[in-house]
C-alpha cells in the first residue's frame, strides 16, 4: 500500500513549515536516512530524512510552498511491486498520525497544542491483508523483525495508519514484544494564549489611512515568538528580584586568565562567568533548578543553562548542558560555536529545548537594566545590563567607585517562592564577586 510522507514537526512549536526545496524527485529510490528534502521551520531550515525505503510516486507539495500543516501529506512512497496508479486508492492519512522523523520534546518542554493534540491519539491498529496475515509494517521494518525474532504482530505501530516502522523495532524487546506497552499520556498542551481583545488588523490599519508605510509579513520565527511570550505573560505569575553586583575582582581576575589563555586561542567573556555563576548557583539552591510541567515540578539534576542569542528577524536560546560541570574555557568555546549556528539558523532541536535557566544580556548594548519574560517551562531568567563605574560605599563606610552591574531577575512564582529566588540571586551575586570560587 501506497505510503504518505507527512510534513514533520522539526521543532517543539512547529505548527506549519515551508517547503523549500526537494532533494528528490519523483520516480528516485530512497532508503531510509536519505535525505528527501530541506524544510523551514520557526526556527531554521533543516533537512528531512526518509524514514522508509521505496520509490517516490507522486509529490504532492511543490517546492517554495509556504505555510504547509505539520502531519498534512507532501508526497507518496511506493514500495516494491506498487505503482503510481495505486496512489488513488490510498486512504487518507489521519490527523493524529505523527511522522518518525519528528523530533519528540524533551521531557522539560512544553510541546505546542497541536503536537499534544496529535500526540495525545494513540496510533490505530496495524492493519491486515485479505489473507490475513499481512502486517501492515515498512520492508526494513520487517527485516530488523526478523533479525531480532520480533512478532510483528504484537507490535503497535507509530508511522501512518498505525504502520510499523524502523524505530518501532529498533526499540522493541523481544520479551516485550508480546504485550506492547500502553501508550505514553501525552504531556498538558501549554494553555493557549488569550485571544487578543485589541483592533483587528484591518482596523489598525485604517487608523493609518493616508500615511506612507510599509507592511512586513510575519515569518514563522516572529509569529512564534509573539505567541509564546504573549502566553507566558499571561499565563506564568512573574515577579521580580534585582541586586547590583560589583564586577571589578571578576574584571581582573578574567583578564588574568585571559593572558595565561592567549596561546589557546580562548579568549573568556563576562557572559562566560555569569553562565557558569548560575549553574553552580543552581547547584547550590537545588530546590529552584526546576522546571513547571503543567501539574507537577521537575526538579533537574545538572544545570543546563540557556542563553539568549539576538538573530536577525528573532531570538534563539541555545542551551548549554551540564554548565556546572564544565570549564570556563569550555564553556565560552560552546556558547560562540552554539551562538554562531544560531545565527545562521543551523541548530537543531535538541540545542534549544530544554534547560530550567536563562540568561538575557543586552549589556553589550548599554542597557542598565531591563526586565525579562520568564520563557517556559524555565522557571527563572536573569536579565543583565552593562557594568558602569558608579560610587558605592566600602564596608568601612567609604565612598568608593566600583564597576557595578545590575541585574533583574524574573521568576515564575509556581516554581519558586520569594526566599528561594532571593536565595538563588544571592549566590549569583556571590559567584560573580568572588570568581575564584568558581574555580574551587
């Protein structure tokens, strides 16, 4: 039976794509890990592979065609001894039928409605030839069945219309395979944003009758980011920790480095010591390295930080696993090879979900200080201004000059309690005033 090739949901808020180009045409042999085409998501352009093996009967999607429903059918595969005539009589493919090459969300993240939704509906039944014994499963799933003595028939498949394919196998047990289990609930769908009660767009519009202007079309990434920061406005209870921190020991201390790091090729950045005080922090206060899951708390074990990267047109937060593990020097090498593919949108998935922490810094851009949206389900974001001389008083009760830098802490008050957050800031604060015990 004819296969539907179904557009995937390449990332966790991808509700629709683009189609940019294909890699194949029709009547080509594809195997499984080919790559068939190049898709533009809210977030990058990323290339889809073949899940299964066969001949591409018919595309059903030209190339350049915008605004393309994730799980809609883009093209047919035809496996051996089925031709194009055949295309007709295949059954359209449910809305729930997820394709294998979508990257599931983490755990941590919050999926899109639509990918819950869809996630939510158990795939049907495999179903049966006319002799009654055919199972509906792709040529190399049945192979890797046979390998591993698998009966295909005690198998619940994940592809279209309930067909088995590759990873459904690959991630069996023999012993399991006779009592597949229950499907998995899905995690709650993020609630969705508020309907906006201002004008329409017509009516905004009209308000600006006989001026000059220029109409921008949103693009995926914009239309992303204008939705879920409008729901995390209106849905995660914010509230707001600040303190000013001196930066002159962590300023010698990093220039110290930096010279004996010069034959390296390293070279550390501020940003570099507020990602790695924070991680530790979070070590330090466990209980606010966590993360809101609906109707639960997920308390994480490492610190996996994420940080802000402006980009043209939008915003990445890339993610830096394991920071407080990991050096300095490591750290910075991670954060400009993860910043410079952001900005040429070639991050995958799994480099920008997840994490319980963010950092925003706009100091570059000598912004004093500045209150960040909360992005979920991370729990807290620490936005971060320029570091000025300004007079402060010495513990001696002396005026001195300090470069001081000052920061805002948003926080989302389901996770974390006022004394926690104040808990959490302060061990930032004492991180950074002291940057040797970073070291330690």
């Amino acid at each position: 039976m004819p296969t539907e090739i179904l557009m995937p949901a390449l990332s966790p808020t991808m509700e629709e794509g683009t189609l940019a180009k294909w890699l194949v045409k029709e009547g080509d042999t594809v195997a499984s890990g080919d790559l068939l085409a190049e898709i533009e998501t809210d977030k990058a352009t990323m290339e889809f592979e073949a899940v299964d093996e066969g001949v591409v009967g018919k595309i059903l999607i030209p190339e350049g065609s915008e605004g393309v429903k994730v799980n809609s059918p883009i093209a047919v595969l035809l496996e051996e001894g089925e031709s194009a005539d055949d295309i007709g009589t295949t059954p359209a493919a449910p809305a729930a039928a997820a394709d294998e090459a979508a990257p599931a969300a983490s755990e941590d993240t919050a999926p899109a409605p639509a990918q819950a939704a869809a996630a939510a509906t158990p795939a049907p039944a495999a179903p049966q030839g006319a002799d009654g014994n055919r199972i509906f499963a792709s040529p190399l799933a049945r192979r890797i069945a046979a390998d591993k003595g698998l009966d295909l028939a005690a198998l619940t498949g994940s592809g279209p219309r309930g067909r088995i394919v590759k990873a459904d196998v690959e991630n069996a047990k023999p012993q399991a395979a006779a009592a597949p289990a229950a499907a998995t609930p899905a995690p709650a769908a993020a609630p969705a944003a508020a309907a906006s009660t201002g004008p329409s767009a017509d009516q905004v519009a009209r308000m600006y009758e006989g001026r000059t202007f220029e109409e921008v079309k949103l693009d995926g990434m914009r239309k992303t980011i204008a939705a879920r920061l409008t729901e995390a406005k209106q849905t995660v209870p914010h509230f707001y920790l600040r303190r000013d921190i001196q930066l002159d020991a962590l300023l010698k201390f990093r220039g110290e480095l930096n010279k004996q790091l010069e034959a390296r090729g390293v070279k550390l950045s501020v940003n570099d010591f507020i990602i790695k005080a924070c991680a530790l922090a979070l070590q330090a206060v466990p209980d606010a390295n966590a993360v809101w899951a609906g109707d639960r708390v997920l308390k994480m074990k490492s610190s996996d930080v994420a940080v802000a990267v402006a980009i043209e047109g939008g915003l990445f937060t890339p993610v830096l696993q394991d920071s407080d593990t990991k050096s300095l020097s490591t750290l910075s090498t991670e954060m400009k090879d993860l910043a410079k593919r952001a900005r040429d949108r070639k991050l995958a998935p799994h480099e920008y979900q997840g994490g319980s922490f963010a950092i925003s810094n706009l100091g570059m851009f000598s912004i004093d200080n500045f209150d960040a949206i909360v992005n979920p389900p991370h729990a807290g974001i620490l936005a971060v201004g320029a570091g000025v001389k300004k007079p402060v008083v010495g513990a001696d009760g002396e005026l001195a000059v300090a470069t001081v830098m000052s920061v805002t802490m948003s926080v989302d008050h389901r996770v974390i309690d006022g004394a926690l957050g104040a808990e959490l800031l302060n061990a930032i604060k004492d991180n950074l005033e002291n940057p040797m015990m970073m070291l330690a």
